[in-house]
C-alpha cells in the first residue's frame, strides 16, 4: 500500500451525543481510485462515521488524519423550496463559484448535461440523484463522501447509479467513502466494506462481509441470496432510465 495515496485516515475514532455512544472504535481508510462503502441498518453510526471523516463533528475521541482538502459531499438529506423556479444551472451555483465549463464537465459524466436548463422540481428521483453528484464533483474532488446516494430511485435505478459512482472514481482517480443500508447493489462497485452496528462489526471485501456470521445476523435471510447476485458477472450497463445497455 502506498501511503501517498491515502485521503483520510480514522483512527479508533467515536462520538458521544448526551453521554452516548453514536460510534465507537472506527478504524477505516479511503484511498484514490478506491470505493469504500459503510453498511448497517439505521441508526448504526453510518452518517455519523462520515461526518467525522468530513471534519463535521469535532469532539471526538480517536483521531482524523486528512491528506486532501479537496472534499465533495452529497448529504442524506437536502432541504430545497421545491416551490422556487431553480434550474439545474442555478442549482449547481447555489453556493459555490463554479465555472461554466466545470458545470458542463460535471453534467457530462453524470449523463444530464440536456438537463442543465430543466427546472429542478421537474427531475425526476434519479435524475435528481444525478445533479447531486454532478455538483459535488464539480471542482473535481480527490474526496468524495455520499450518503445515501441513490434515495428515491427503484431498483434498476440504483444499479445505474452505483455504476455510475464506479465510472466517477474512475474517471476522476477520486477516493469514495459511500453509504449505504443494503450491501446487495454496492457489491460490484465496491473495493472494501465496513459493516457498522454502532462499532465495526466486520471489514473486508463485499465478498468476506457478506460470508461473515455478524453481517448475516444483522441481514438475516437478504445477507444469504448476496453471494449470487456478487458472483453474477455483469455483460451490460444501465441507462439513466434503468434501462439495459449491452457492452
């Protein structure tokens, strides 16, 4: 491993609100070009974990080495006056200088560069899942951390993102720390998971995690139809639609 290209390191980190435990004893790292992913059922510490790697939370115990500044950062949840004229080209400007170009680039790769005049209340959920990704990778981040990328997208539509997310870290060399409840469509798009139920319940590649006894007694009878689904080698990608596109 070449420490050069490590973006963020957590060491033993935790975080107590009103005297609990939220996380505790969080090792984990994100590299270049590396998809890191944190499962667990809600309430696990998953978006807390990435809030200490951002450098959100500050009073923390363990410790956060961060190689890059160079950060992009798709919350959870956004609030947005649905109600307000705001077109995608508006959006992405919100709060950030961002040049034309950097606009035009970022639509691109994310596939709705014919959106860039459409009214945001207008997306749909994938489309707007999209936007969110195309600002966050505007500036060209190495870090990118997302959480809970692909809300209020069925299923086909998840696989499309997950594959696009791959063709992000790819195309940028960025390193990824994702989020996600459900290992089952990450899998092929993922280099290392981390299995949080308040603590790191196991590590390892999706393949060991989803072999791992605690993972399945924290996924039951879903964690047992995972190593399938994991050794079906994909022949096709997916369109924005969910629509299969043959390679």
């Amino acid at each position: 491993m070449n420490s050069d290209n490590i973006l963020v390191k957590l060491n033993n980190v935790g975080f107590r609100q009103n005297e609990k435990y939220l996380v505790e004893g969080v090792s984990l790292q994100v590299e270049k070009g590396k998809i890191i992913t944190l499962i667990g059922p809600n309430g696990s510490g998953k978006s807390t974990t990435a809030k200490i790697a951002l450098g959100i939370y500050k009073n923390i115990e363990g410790s956060v080495e961060k190689y890059t500044n160079k950060i992009g950062y798709v919350p959870q949840k956004i609030s947005i006056d649905w109600t307000l004229p705001l077109r995608v080209s508006d959006f992405m400007i919100l709060t950030d200088n961002i040049k034309n170009n950097e606009i035009n680039d970022a639509l691109s790769l994310t596939g709705v560069m014919h959106l860039k005049n459409k009214n945001l209340g207008n997306l749909s959920g994938g489309e707007f899942q999209r936007v969110l990704l195309a600002r966050a990778i505007s500036k060209k981040p190495e870090l990118l951390v997302l959480d809970e990328p692909v809300q209020g997208v069925d299923y086909a539509g998840e696989i499309a993102l997950y594959e696009l997310i791959k063709k992000i870290s790819d195309t940028l060399n960025c390193g990824i720390l994702l989020i996600s409840h459900d290992l089952h469509t990450v899998m092929t798009a993922t280099d290392h998971v981390v299995c949080l139920n308040g603590h790191v319940c196991c590590s390892g590649s999706p393949i060991d995690v989803a072999k791992n006894n605690e993972y399945k007694t924290l996924f039951g009878e879903q964690a047992s139809q995972i190593l399938s689904v994991y050794e079906h080698k994909h022949d096709h990608e997916h369109s924005i639609e969910g629509d299969i596109k043959k390679n």
